[in-house]
C-alpha cells in the first residue's frame, strides 16, 4: 500500500476515528503486512455519546453542526490523534443508508478529515450507492484523500510544513 510506504518513509504514525465506515479503513490499513510499523489503531465511534466520550467531540458542536460536519470530523481527526500519539489522524462521519438523510444531508453525504501538526484537512462527499457501496466508497475516499495528503507532504518529515 502506498499509504504504508509514504508513512514509514517518513516516520510517521497513523490514527483513525471512524463512525460510517465501522472499522472498514482500519481493516484495509491492517491487511497490508508491516502496518504495524506505521499504523497506531482506531476507534469505531458511532454514537454522538462516543465521539463526545472517546474523541473529545464538543456536544456544542453534535448539537449544532451534526456528526456529519466538517467541525465534527476535524474534532474526531484531533482527538484520534492526540489520545493515540500520532502524527497524522484520519476521520470519517456519514449517512450510510438506507435511511437517516435529510434534505441538508442526503443519504450518503460523507465527512473526511485529517489533522496532522501544522495542518487540518476537511472534505465532503455524496455517495449514491446503497448501504455497503457507500461504506465502501467512502473508505476509498478517505485512503485516496490520506495518500494525497502524503504525497504532499512527503518533502516535510514530520509535516512540519503546510502542503499546498
């Protein structure tokens, strides 16, 4: 996995938080062999009780933006990676189906973000599949999304610097 490869090069540690996905990014990162070295571990936080308990979610921000907001994911991105120690964080929140959209947020409305030092990345995306291809499709988002980020931040060890 690319992914693995621009991590261990540059020495960095990954943590996710998922909600959607349900451990689906977390199982693609461990399939690959020597995740070890890169990847510190997840947390499948579904609830608005365990973003708030396990990734320090404000309630402000569940009552006001939703789980499924840029504010949230950045807050569960921060939070994954301050309670693991890690450099980089992925987060994902969305409305995998079939049910639970609104008119604001349809049915397979997606959050991602990352948070490393120095940089916070956030990013919406609408998926029109049924339940598991929007699990699924959301997972390769977010990984596309994480290798981007990489990539571009591979001339900055320790993303000391901002990607562009």
């Amino acid at each position: 996995m690319q992914i693995g490869t621009l991590l261990r090069e540059n020495g960095l540690r990954l943590a996710l938080a998922e909600s959607c996905t349900g451990g689906l990014i977390g199982d693609r990162i461990t399939n690959v062999p020597g995740s070890s070295e890169y990847f510190v571990g997840g947390v499948v936080a579904y609830s608005y009780e365990a973003k708030a308990a396990l990734l320090g979610v404000s309630w402000d921000t569940l009552n006001s933006r939703g789980a499924v907001s840029r504010e949230a994911v950045l807050e569960m991105a921060r939070g994954a990676r301050k309670a693991m120690n890690a450099d980089v964080a992925l987060a994902i929140s969305g409305i995998a189906g079939p049910g639970g959209g609104t008119i604001e947020k349809p049915v397979g409305t997606t959050w991602v973000g990352i948070a490393a030092e120095g940089e916070e990345r956030a990013r919406e995306f609408c998926f029109s599949g049924d339940r598991l291809q929007n699990k699924s499709f959301a997972a390769d988002a977010a990984l596309q999304m994480l290798f981007d980020f990489l990539r571009a931040n591979r001339a900055a060890p320790g993303l000391d610097q901002k990607a562009s």
